[in-house]
C-alpha cells in the first residue's frame, strides 16, 4: 500500500465515524510552515509529510494525530483542530532531551518524529524518549501509523 493509499482509507475512515476531515493546505501554507521549521528549529519537513499535509492539512483519528502546517490553539482549524507543527514542536521541547528531532505527530503511547535533516523516522516513547521503532523513510512510516488506525 502507497501512503497516498493509506490516507485515502484513514480519511474514508475519519468520514464514515462522522469526524472533521482536515481540508488540504496549499504550496504557500506549506512553504510557510517549512521556513517557520526552518528558522525555530533547524529543521527540514520531509517531502512526504508535506504530501500529506497538501492532502489534509492535519489529522486525527483512532488515536493517531499528524500535526498540521500552520493551525495553533489561538487560531484553530476545522472541528477545533489546533495541532500544527511550529506550535506542537515547541511544546515538546518544553522536557529536556526532544531538540534532536522533528516531531511529526503521535499516537497514545508514542511521538512520530523525524532527524532535523527529515530523515531517520522513528516512534519514540512519549514519556521517555526511547526509540520504539525505525523506518527506511517516512511514507513507510505512516503506511505502518496508518493501517494501524484504521
């Protein structure tokens, strides 16, 4: 399965529980997301979430949660959805030990992050830190985040 097939089922998903389904973000929301990363943190988006986010521009479902471009507590997306990048990584950031990585989004248990450069995805205990899971590159890992949430 492609991660472009793996989202279509989540969102299908999303949509037959009645859930808000995040509206895609356009190249310029995406461009400003990825300077944002840039400048606070040193960090690349990889090609494949930006995929996803051009797809649905955040998601939550069944316990997984993939940030969004640019949404924010002060200025939510659709149904209230207020995870997005820049303000997700900064609170993360907030426990010692998390400025190595770009976190992507989490599940109950884990954070999806990825090596500043936008490689080496991995699940990380939430609480402490220990890596749970690799993956050869993104789309692989949220192929695996999503059949898991569907």
């Amino acid at each position: 399965m492609t991660p472009d097939e793996a989202v279509a089922r989540v969102i299908a998903a999303q949509r037959s529980a009645g859930e808000t389904v995040q509206p895609g973000a356009d190249a310029d929301r995406i461009a400003t997301a990825r300077a944002a990363l840039r400048a606070e943190f040193g960090a690349e988006l990889p090609e494949a979430c930006a995929a996803l986010l051009r797809r649905c521009d955040g998601l939550d479902h069944d316990g997984l949660v993939l940030y969004g471009s640019a949404p924010t507590r002060a200025a939510p997306g659709p149904g209230g959805f207020w995870q997005g990048l820049v303000e997700m990584n900064r609170l993360w950031r907030e426990a010692p030990g998390r400025d190595d990585v770009l976190v992507l989004g989490e599940t109950d248990l884990d954070l999806v992050v990825v090596a500043l450069d936008g490689g080496s995805p991995a699940l990380r205990d939430k609480v402490g830190g220990d890596v749970v899971e690799t993956f050869p590159d993104v789309g692989s890992a949220l192929v695996r985040l999503f059949s898991a949430s569907t």
